[in-house]
C-alpha cells in the first residue's frame, strides 16, 4: 500500500500542473474504489475524464479493491478454519489469489507459533510476505506490533509533518531511528507502522489487511499510511455527494452550474435536485405556462355564471365583459308583432307547402308531412323522402332483380328468364324455340346448350356452330384404320395398299391375300408360290451336285469317294423360308437349329457361313442346338439368302449340317419365327 500511495501523490502533482482540470487524482482513484466495491469490471468502468493518467489511476484503485476483498477472504479463511486447499479448487485468478493469501497467512501463523521470527528470510513475493508477516504479527505482544515491515522508499516520501524525527538521535547518538528513539539506542514507530527487520525503519501496517479497522456494517476498509478510513459501499444517488466524513450531501446545481434552466428562468436549489422558476410573472387574467409564456384565462369558462342572469359573458384578454341578452327566437317560432314574445309559425300555411305535395300537419315550434305511399317523412330536413323497398326488403319483393323507382320499386329477371305475369316472380325462357343452335339444341333451366350429331364436336370460338371432326388427325387417328385413313364430312372410311391385301369385314383392318391360294400368283410350274404380307415368292430348288432330294426341302449327300472334300461337305442340306415385319424389336430369335435327338457327350457348333451382309443376324449356342437371331433393327423391306451350318461332334466323328433360310422382310405385322428340327 505504501509505494501506491505515494505514486498517487506524485501524480495528484502531475495533474495540477497539466492545466488545473477539474478532476483530481484522488477524485480519479475514489470513483474506482467504488467501482471496485460495487464488483464492477475494472478494465471496462466509464470514465470520468479524458486524461490517460486519470483512466489509470480509476482502473488501478478498482483493481486495488477488489484484491483487497479476495486477500482478505483467503486470510479469514485461513483465521476461521485454518486449511486452504479444500476450500479454494478453482483455476480463475480470483481463487489462485485467495488460496496465495490464506497459504502466506498459514505461513505466518505456523512461524509464530514455532517461536521463530516473523521478519524470516524466505524469498517470497512483495504481498505473500506481507500477509504472512501480518498474520504472525497478529496476536503478537504489543511491543511487536511496533516492529513490522515497509520499504525504504516509503519513508524516503514522508514529509517532516509526518516524520517529525527524520534523524533521531538518542542520548548515545549512535542510533539512527526513522521515527522515534525510545532510549538504549532502541529505534520505535509511531502508531500505524511497524520497526522494520534494520531496527530503524518503519512501515505502514495495513489495518484492513488485519481486520483491525473499526468499520462499521455497509462501510469499505481503505488502507492510508499510517491509519485506515472507512467508506460507504452504497452511493449516495442522484443529486447527493459523498463527503471525506462518510456522510451524503446535497449538491448545490444552482451554485454549481450543472442545472438545465433556461435564461428566461430561475434556478432554485432542492433536496437532491433543483427547480426552475420563471422571472417574469403574469398579471391578473393570465396563466404562465411550462414555457414561462403568458396565457389568458377564458373567465366565461373558467367561473360558474361569471354574469349576472339574463347577461352574456364576451371573453376578453386578460378579463372578460358582460352584455345584456337580447330575445333570440328559435326554429320554428319568430317574434310577435311588439318584438317581446316569441310565437309558433305554421308552416303548412306556405304558398308552395313544406310538404312539397304530401299532407301537413302544423305542431307547435314544428310540423310533421303525410307522406304517401313509398315515401317515409325525415324528422331531421322535414321532408318525404322516397323508400327504399328494394334495399329495406332485399330477397323478398323480387325473385331475382329489384330496381327501385320514386315511391315504388320494379322487378327483372336474369339472362335466360322473363318476368312473370304477377310481375314478381320469372318464368324459364325457351331458347331452343329461336333456334340458335346450327345443329342440336337442348333447353336448360336458365340456358341453352348445343350439341352436334356424330362425327362434328362444338366449335370452341363461339360454343354454337357445330364443325366436323377429323377423325384421321386425332392423337388416335393412326389406330383407326391399319393402313389409310380417309376423312369425310361427319366421318372417315379406310383403305388399303392397291396390291396384296384387301379390307377386312370391320372396314378398318387390312387382310393378306393369299395369292397362292386364290391362284393369283405369276408362279410358273416348275416354280412353288410362297405368300408373304402383301405379296408371294415364286421358289425354286434343286440340290446341288453330289446330293439328292430326299423330300420337298431336304438334299442329303451321295456316298463319298473318301476325298477331303467331300467329307468335309454337309451331310444334309435344308431349306427353309421365314417371313417378318420391319422394325421387330432386337434382338429376337428367329429361327432354332439343332439334333434329333441328344446323346451325352455331344458338342455342337453353330455359325453363319453365309449371305448375312450388313451383320443383321447372328448365330449362338444353347444346350440344345443353336439360334438365329436378329441383331440389328431391319427398317425397310428386304430379302435375305442365309447359310447356317451346323458342327456335331458325337463318338469322336464330325458330322456338318447346312440350313439354307430365305428371309422375307416385308412391311406388316409381324408373324411366328419359325421352328426347325435336324
């Protein structure tokens, strides 16, 4: 605490000699204090001036305060209970530096109860050995408590006030003592120090740190040199100040200039405030505002009968006058002849009549109309006025439309209706009867609808002429007829290609005609017809040399001369014809080759040897033979002459079969492949 201070008083000059501000460095460090006090965040307390020393001292005291209150809760701690580990776990600095507090007390206490000298050697930290001198001085005799410990610099600082005997010699003159010499060349300290370990200096004692201050409940130790003042924890509020005797005062923000009055007002001090009065003051008949202005008081408003009865009272600035009454008749009367005496007036005695052609009836100060029928009087403008029926009775005069007319009211009818003979209600209107369809007409409750006979559809542009129907351009035009599809007015008929086919009984399809069958053919005799889709084949065969027929289809080999040659060439030759559509999906089998008949041990071999130009076709092996199919999609019509070989190895000898498949692709659905058996 001692070299605190006396940076603070060395700054309190610096202050002073920067310009004389307001704010002094006490007034800096006394805000922190309280901030301190109140558990605030040190590094973030607003700041009373704009001077960096000022912001300095403000965070330092406050950081000085709230220690102080964690040292002293770990000395206590180590006072009430005597151990520190179980009682502060924590890693935050707040708990580390309690726990330091109350283990240096620990310290000190064992060393004075070991006999041994609490000024011990130990190289401990500046506030460890502070506490842990001041816990072993506790409760020492009195003579020790003159012994104690603070730097050579704190007495370097005192004044002569303070240090009345800087070098006070005793009867000896040997001794040099700091403060007082008690004889024997024994060096003392005034009250508030202690002998430091040399015997002569002295150092502050921290009565706070000791808990030996006599502060009482709600008030804040603060350490001095040499003693120790007590302070407020509480402020004191708004408008108070807190006074070195520890007690509030009113602040003066009249004398201190701190108030918010205007020029045109007075500042006039109040217990933790101030009021502000206006100068100037309004004469009879005005009222002052918030503003200090000047308003006159309406009189005629603000008093009861401020005139006597039969008077007016006519407002005035700043008073107010009263003039007498004259006789002023109301609606429907008007003076009498001598002008002292207000009477009725018959209205319904006017040239025209108030009325305006209903009857009148004249009532005192007032009149009343005998409207007619459909009119209803207005008691307020005096007049008939016209009712309303469609609006007064809505849904219950007219079936459909009301419209009213002056004193009565006429009905009409939506579109599709006519008014009825009680003129009320409407009738449903027969549209059909003007013919407004071009075809079919069809009376609806309110409207019509039109509609075409077969084959037309209702035109979309004005829902009554009737237009004839494509049936061949529909989305579902293409499934109506298989080939051609021609459009009529109201309908459409089918047609077929000229050649090979002819139309079916359902007049949409197309047959095949079978030339072959009706003779229709161009075939010559040596020549055998086969009918395709659309058209026929006229087919040839004869079997190649060194075979012979052996049925309608089938060559089979004459015996060999035992040359390579010839018993490399097939056994058998087939010949077999196929049909199919164009565009059948691929791949897709078309034709099966294979043995009679299997015996275990057989391999076969199966491979097209010939006339499969453009790659459409190919051969693979399945375990009972081999297939034929189409590989890649066949779009127009065409003929292929096909050679498929087959490879059957049985007993160790290899036999070779040859099928010959002529292949139509005509332009049709399609038809079954066909299946062959070797």
């Amino acid at each position: 605490m001692g070299p605190g201070i006396v940076i603070l008083f060395s700054l309190f000059g610096v202050l002073n000699g920067q310009g004389g501000k307001q704010i002094s460095i006490d007034e800096c460090c006394k805000d922190g204090r309280v901030r301190g006090i109140d558990n605030q965040d040190c590094t973030a307390i607003p700041l009373i001036s704009e001077s960096t020393t000022c912001r300095i001292v403000q965070e330092q005291c406050c950081a000085a305060v709230l220690e102080d209150n964690i040292c002293t809760s770990g000395i206590n701690m180590a006072k009430e209970q005597g151990v520190c580990d179980t009682q502060f776990t924590g890693s935050t600095c707040e708990t580390k530096t309690a726990k330091m507090c109350c283990d240096c007390c620990l310290l000190g206490r064992a060393a004075r109860e070991h006999g041994l000298t609490c000024d011990h050697s130990l190289s401990l930290g500046y506030q460890c050995g502070l506490v842990s001198r001041a816990c072993c001085d506790d409760g020492a005799p009195d003579v020790e408590t003159r012994n104690s410990l603070v730097s050579d610099k704190d007495n370097e600082t005192l004044t002569e006030k303070e240090n009345p005997l800087p070098n006070n010699m005793c009867s000896s003159g040997l001794a040099k003592c700091a403060q007082e010499c008690v004889g024997n060349s024994t060096c003392a300290c005034f009250k508030g120090y202690k002998l430091k370990p040399d015997g002569k200096n002295c150092e502050d004692i921290n009565e706070c740190l000791l808990g030996a201050s006599n502060c009482r409940g709600g008030e804040h130790c603060i350490n001095t040199v040499g003693s120790f003042r007590c302070q407020r924890e509480v402020s004191c509020g708004t408008g108070y100040e807190l006074m070195d005797s520890n007690n509030c005062k009113d602040i003066d923000e009249c004398e201190s200039g701190t108030h918010n009055c205007s020029p045109d007002f007075e500042c006039q001090n109040t217990q933790g405030s101030f009021r502000c009065l206006p100068k100037n003051q309004c004469g009879d008949g005005y009222i002052q505002d918030a503003m200090g202005s000047c308003i006159d008081i309406n009189e005629c408003l603000a008093q009861t009968e401020p005139c006597r009865p039969g008077q007016l009272c006519m407002n005035t600035m700043g008073s107010f006058t009263c003039q007498r009454n004259s006789i002023n008749c109301g609606r429907g009367y008007h003076l009498n002849d001598g002008g002292n005496r207000c009477v009725d007036i018959d209205e319904c005695k006017g040239p025209d009549g108030a009325c305006a052609g209903h009857g009148c009836i004249n009532l005192v100060g007032s009149f009343r109309c005998e409207c007619k029928t459909g009119f209803i009087f207005n008691s307020i403008s005096r007049v008939c006025e016209d009712i309303n029926e469609c609006r007064h009775y809505p849904g219950r005069l007219c079936a459909h439309k009301c419209e009213n007319v002056l004193g009565s009211y006429k009905c009409s009818c939506t579109q599709g209706f006519k008014l009825a003979s009680d003129g009320r209600n409407c009738d449903d209107l027969n549209e059909c009867e003007s013919s407004p369809c071009s075809q079919e007409c069809a009376n609806v409750y309110g409207s019509y609808q039109c509609y075409c006979r077969r084959g037309y559809q209702l035109s979309d542009i004005d829902g009554i002429n009737c237009e004839d129907i494509d049936e061949c351009a529909l989305p579902t035009g293409g499934h109506i007829c298989s080939y051609r599809c021609n459009n009529t007015p109201g309908s459409f008929y089918c047609t077929c290609p000229a050649t090979g086919y002819t139309l079916a009984p359902n007049g949409r399809s197309c047959q095949d005609v079978d030339e072959c069958v009706t003779g229709t053919h161009t075939c010559s005799v040596t020549e055998s017809c086969f009918n395709v889709q659309g058209g026929f084949r006229c087919l040839s065969f004869e079997c190649p040399p060194n075979y012979r027929q052996a049925g309608e289809i089938r060559c089979e080999r004459l015996l060999c001369n035992q040359t390579g040659e010839c018993l490399a060439s097939p056994l058998r030759i087939t010949y077999y014809h196929l049909t199919f559509p164009t565009n059948i999906p691929v791949p897709t089998n078309v034709f099966r080759m294979g043995p009679s008949n299997t015996v275990p041990g057989d391999h076969v071999q199966i491979a097209i040897v010939g006339g499969n130009e453009g790659s459409f076709f190919s051969a693979q092996r399945v375990p009972s033979g081999g297939v034929m199919a189409v590989v890649q999609p066949i779009t127009e019509p065409q003929d292929f002459e096909l050679s498929l070989e087959m490879r059957l190895l049985r007993y160790g000898t290899t036999s070779t079969y040859l099928a010959k498949v002529l292949v139509f692709v005509v332009q049709e659905h399609p038809i079954m492949p066909f299946q062959s058996r070797e």
